[in-house]
C-alpha cells in the first residue's frame, strides 16, 4: 500500500521479476485495480502472493474506495482462508513533507484485519537514489521519532528499498513465519 507513485508496482516487479511494465512514468496513477503476482518463496520454496493496489491519494479514486477494493478483494479471493502475511507501506524518502493520509490509511487498514496485525506491518521506504543518504537519514529518524513513533511502539518495522531483489525479499522476510499474527478479513469486517 502507499500513496500513488510510491513505487507499489516497482518493488513487485523487482521482486517477482516482471519485465516492468506495471510500473508507470507518467504522472497519474497508474495501477487502478488489484493485480496479484504468485511466485515461489526464493528459498523455501512455498508460494507466496504479492498483491499490488492502486495507490491511495489516486488521481481518480478516494481513500476509501481503494481500501473497499483491496479488503474486497482479500475476502473474495481467499473466502476467509487466505492470511495476510506482511502489509508494506510505502513511503518516498523524498518526501520532504509529511502527509497525514498515509498514517491515516495504514491505522484504518489494520483496524480492519485486527490491533494485532501491527506487528505485520512494514513501512518501506523507497527512492533512496533520489536523495543524499545524509539528508535520506536525517528524514529516516526524524519520521521515526515523531510521525512513525506509535506505529513502531505497536511492533511496526521500518525498512528501506534499496531497489533490488535480495531489498525486496529481506522487507517481505524479516518477519519469521512463525511471529506472523493471523490476519484475516471477514465480510462483516469490510461492510462494517
Ligand atoms: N529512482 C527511483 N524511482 C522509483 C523507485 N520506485 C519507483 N520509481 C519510479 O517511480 C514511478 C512510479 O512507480 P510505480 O512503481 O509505478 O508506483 P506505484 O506506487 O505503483 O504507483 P500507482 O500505481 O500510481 O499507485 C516510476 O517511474 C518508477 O520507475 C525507486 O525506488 N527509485
Ligand atoms: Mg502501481
């Protein structure tokens, strides 16, 4: 999840190894819908599904109807069986302002799957290339102490994306298999 050009499709892509052409370099949002992308864990083998939504603060789509499709999609796909294992979020270490509404778009999220779920979450940060590391830290803290501080009391990780696969894989493995809370989505969930 992330706000829109966050670079959603990109850390898929590099994970997964598609060709990129799910990424956009244009200026409006460009995933719309969910896409999922199943392949096998790297190492152990079992398969894992990635599943890229459209970015929130969406040209054309509110918050809301973007957190209604992913929970919608989640219920219908795994009828209930299906565990989320990890929830990235991702934010431009670029950004040189904080928004609110991806602080706001996480909490709601994990409302959603449950308080527990927190330790399942994971804000990565992306765009490393696009700042001096120095200036990169210095935001990397400052979020850390102030914006991202109760997100961390509650067992959220912060990692960066370094834009290559082994990145990826070591914010999607971090977390051991065995600490993962169950999360699950019910359709009483969502509606409400
Ligand atoms: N330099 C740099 N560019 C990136 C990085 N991640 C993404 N980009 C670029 O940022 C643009 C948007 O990336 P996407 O991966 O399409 O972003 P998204 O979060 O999927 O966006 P939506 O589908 O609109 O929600 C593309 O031009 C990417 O090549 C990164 O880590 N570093
Ligand atoms: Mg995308």
């Amino acid at each position: 999840m992330g706000p829109t050009g966050a670079g959603k499709s990109t850390l898929i892509d590099v994970a997964t190894g598609q060709d990129g052409h799910t990424v956009g370099h244009r200026m409006k949002s460009h995933t719309s819908d969910i896409r999922s992308v199943r392949v096998p864990h790297p190492t152990l083998g079992h398969p894992m599904i990635f599943v890229d939504t459209p970015g929130f603060d969406d040209t054309y789509k509110s918050d809301t109807e973007i957190l209604t499709i992913i929970a919608n999609w989640l219920v219908k796909t795994h009828k209930g069986n299906g565990n989320l294992a990890t929830i990235i979020c991702l934010h431009r270490i670029t950004e040189n302002r904080m928004a609110g509404s991806l602080l706001k778009n996480v909490r709601m999220f994990v409302s959603l799957c449950g308080q527990e779920a927190m330790p399942n979450v994971v804000i990565a940060t992306t765009m490393w290339g696009e700042v001096k590391t120095e200036n990169g830290e210095r935001r990397e803290k400052e979020l850390k102490e102030t914006f991202w501080k109760d997100l961390l009391d509650e067992g959220c990780r912060v990692e960066r994306f370094e834009d290559t696969y082994e990145s990826a894989w070591l914010i999607v493995d971090r977390l051991a298999m065995e600490d993962r809370a169950k999360m699950r989505l019910t359709h009483e969930m969502v509606d409400r």
